[in-house]
C-alpha cells in the first residue's frame, strides 16, 4: 500500500514538473516569436527605405548625410537577426531611424518641392505606419518577455527550470533616448 502511495505522489510530482516545463518552452517560444515578429516589421521598413533611397539620390548634392542614414538604417535591419534576441541591435536601430526622421524633416525644410512630391508622401506615410507596427511588435515583444522572466524565476518554476533547460531571463526592450527625457521614476 505505501508503495502504491509512494508511486502515486512521485507520479503527481512527475507531471506536475513537466507541465512547469513545457510552460517554461511556450512562453520562451512565444518570447522567440515576438522578437521574429519585431525583426520582420523592421525588414518591411527595408523597401521603403530603398525607395526614398532613390527619391533622395536627387537631392544629394546638399544631403549626402540624409542619404547615408538612410542606407546605414537599412543594412543595420538587414543584419538584424531574427533568431537571437539582440536588444541592444534594436535600440541601435531605433535610434537610427529617430536621426534619420529628424534629417528628413531638415530636407523637406530645404526642398519645399520634395514636401509636395506625392511620392515621397506616400513613402513617409509608409514609414510612419511601419514605425507603429514596430512600436506595438515591441510591446508584445516586451509582454512576452516579462511572462517568460517570471515563470522561470517564481518558485518551484525556477527549480524545474534549472533542472531542466537552464534558460536565462531575457532582457526586454528598452528606448533609452525614451527613458533619458522621460524624468517619472515609479518608487519601487
């Protein structure tokens, strides 16, 4: 009768461990999903960068700097790698297209006829929209993360995890030019 006990509880510790477990991998491959997720919408930025690209090219007499942001941001999304969370890559690249919005408004500033370029409309239209898309990529991104850190840290999860897959917290992302300005601080 005690073994039958004995055997029973081992069995109700066994399965209770790999559900932490597999709860463990959904949330990490969740997290994994979402960062895929921010780097496709940054790649989609790629296209349009292409065209402005070529829309900035006839102005490059005076703008040569525009013109190399914009190629600088687009192979830094090319290099983002989709299957390792590189926070740090992002906020480089974030910051790449903030430099780069400002430049463009100081070309259009400039150049009133490119402002009425209906072409350029269209494709600063596109990068706004694009900047949302990874804005709210980002934020699920983030959400993801905070669920994955804390399944793998609370108690007993972070035994299980220790035991069996060994998965370190993942720093979520952060705009530190954001946070710089920013002066709230919560009082934790």
């Amino acid at each position: 009768m005690g073994l039958f006990v004995f055997i029973g509880i081992f069995v109700i510790l066994a399965i209770w461990g790999i559900s932490i477990r597999n709860n463990i991998v959904r949330y990490f491959n969740a997290t994994r999903r979402a960062w895929a997720e921010v780097a496709n919408f940054e790649r989609q930025k790629v296209k349009t960068l292409e065209s402005l690209e070529q829309t900035l090219a006839q102005y490059t007499q005076f703008e040569q700097s525009t013109l190399e942001k914009v190629t600088e941001l687009r192979q830094q999304i090319l290099n983002l790698n989709m299957n390792t969370t590189d926070v740090s890559q992002l906020q480089h690249i974030e910051k790449l297209g903030q430099d780069l919005m400002r430049s463009l408004n100081v070309v259009v500033e400039n150049y009133p006829e490119l402002k009425a370029d209906s072409l350029y409309v269209k494709m600063m239209d596109d990068i706004q929209e694009q900047n949302e898309n990874v804005g709210a990529a980002i934020t699920i991104f983030n959400r993801n993360v905070e669920e994955f850190n804390n399944t793998i840290q609370i108690f007993p999860n972070n035994l299980v995890n220790t035991v069996t897959l060994a998965k370190k917290p993942i720093r979520p992302f952060s705009d530190a030019i954001t946070l710089q300005n920013f002066n709230y601080r919560p009082d934790f």
